[in-house]
C-alpha cells in the first residue's frame, strides 16, 4: 500500500489516500490544541507515541473482541486504518468525575462515580461540539437507534476491558472520548484512543499523565505521555 495525496488535515492528525478507497494512511502529527482550537501548542513527540498507543489499545481490544479501525502501523507515526463514514458523534464515558463533569454538575474533581457515565456530543467546531441525547441524535438522523444501542454496549465494554488493564499498570482510567464510523455497513470504533482522548491518573500519586498538562499548562506534557506508553509496553 502507498502513501499518497491528503485528503484532510485535522488539528492532530493528517490523513492520506492509499491508492484503495477501503483504506487510508493517518500521520499523527505534534500539534495539539485545546479549547476547540483555542490554545495552540505542540507537545513534542506526541505523533510518534498516540500512534504507538492508539496501535496498542486497538490491537489489546481486538484481542479482546473489539473492532476498530485499525490496520497496521507504518511507521513511528503512521498507521493505515479502514475507511470510515464518521457518526459525528462523540461518545464519552466517565468513571471518575473530572473535567467538564465536574464543571457542570459541581463535583469535585476525582470524585468516584457510583454509575458509569455515557455522554454524547454532537462533533462541530462550529458549534463547539455541544453535548446532545438520543433524541437530538435520533432528530438530526446522526444514528438509528439500533446504532447507538450497539454504540453504548461497545463503549461500556471498551471502559471494562481498558480500565482493567491500566488497573494492572497502576493507571486509573477517569474518563475517554470514542468515535465511531461504517465501513461497508460495519460499525466500528475509529479515530485514537490516547492521552489526548483519556483521562490518565498514577494509582497512588493521581498525578495527571494525559493531554490535561498542556490544557491546564501543567509542564512535563511529552514525559506524561512517554510514562503511558512505559506502563503499556515496558519501552
Ligand atoms: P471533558 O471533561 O472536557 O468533557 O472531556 C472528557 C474526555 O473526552 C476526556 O478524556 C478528554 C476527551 N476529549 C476529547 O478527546 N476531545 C475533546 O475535544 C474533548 C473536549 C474531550
Ligand atoms: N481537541 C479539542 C480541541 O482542540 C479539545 C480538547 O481536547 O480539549 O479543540
């Protein structure tokens, strides 16, 4: 398979024809933003490690019966994926409330939540990605219901299986983003799955190892996200 023209540029990654219009080429890039573009950074190395997590997680959830996107890595910061038409939209779950959770409803940040929480956002930059329910996906035709009920299962099960083996690396999982997309009528998880899309916490310290450090300038942001990849790989 070949490397060929763009065909999109996203705040953090590049995405590429392959020659095959059932497959395309993803560069994750250094970039990274905040606040729907808001606040500009990069955080060095970040492409090289989100493509040698995300490869990780999605090959530990197929192992685990869990379909993604993914393909094959190409290289350092590359990896060929299925082509997708996107659901725009964003599937949250929560385990600990933190961030826009624990703005909006007034809790403390860490407060352990007794009941998983799923969330949806609708995926515009123009609207900043409001946070929208079954009825406003079922209203604007995002999703048929069956959709978001398989949706919902795959989350949960993909908050069990990850959630247990950071537990084992002495990581907490507070919360994550997913996307899902159709390949030839087959719903599957897509985009990544990193610290710029989890909430990683240390066991015992509840130091913050994920994209947290840049949003709330924290420092230490490439040392935070070169700690993930050591706990997962030993590298
Ligand atoms: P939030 O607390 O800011 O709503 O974020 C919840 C989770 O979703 C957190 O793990 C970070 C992730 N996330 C993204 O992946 N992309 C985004 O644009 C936002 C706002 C959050
Ligand atoms: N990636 C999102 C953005 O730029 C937000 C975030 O991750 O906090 O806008």
């Amino acid at each position: 398979m070949q490397k060929k023209e763009l065909v999109y540029e996203g705040k953090a990654k590049k995405v590429f024809r392959t020659g095959n219009p059932d497959y395309y080429w993803v560069e994750y890039k250094d970039d990274a933003t905040a606040f729907n573009g808001l606040k500009k950074g990069t955080i060095a190395n970040k492409g090289e490690l989100n493509n040698r997590i995300s490869a990780y997680f999605f090959r530990m959830l197929a192992e685990n019966g869990i379909d993604s996107h993914f393909v094959e890595e190409k290289s350092d910061r590359e990896m060929v994926v299925k082509a997708l038409q996107i659901i725009p939209v964003e599937v949250v779950v929560r385990n600990i409330a933190a961030g826009s959770l624990a703005k909006r409803l007034g809790l403390e940040e860490g407060t352990i939540l007794p009941h998983t929480v799923v969330e949806y956002y609708y995926k515009s930059d123009e609207l900043g990605d409001p946070m929208i329910n079954d009825d406003h996906i079922r209203a604007l035709s995002l999703a048929t219901p069956e959709q978001m009920a398989r949706i919902r299962e795959i989350a949960l099960k993909v908050n069990d299986v990850l959630r247990s083996h950071l537990a084992e690396r002495e990581l907490d999982l507070i919360d994550f983003k997913l996307e899902f997309g159709l390949h030839k009528g087959e719903l599957l998880l897509g985009d990544e799955i990193s610290p710029d899309t989890c909430r990683f916490w240390d066991k015992n310290t509840r130091e913050k190892l994920d994209k947290d450090r840049f949003r709330r300038d924290l420092g230490n942001v490439e040392e935070a996200y070169r700690e993930v990849y050591r706990r997962l790989t030993g590298r």
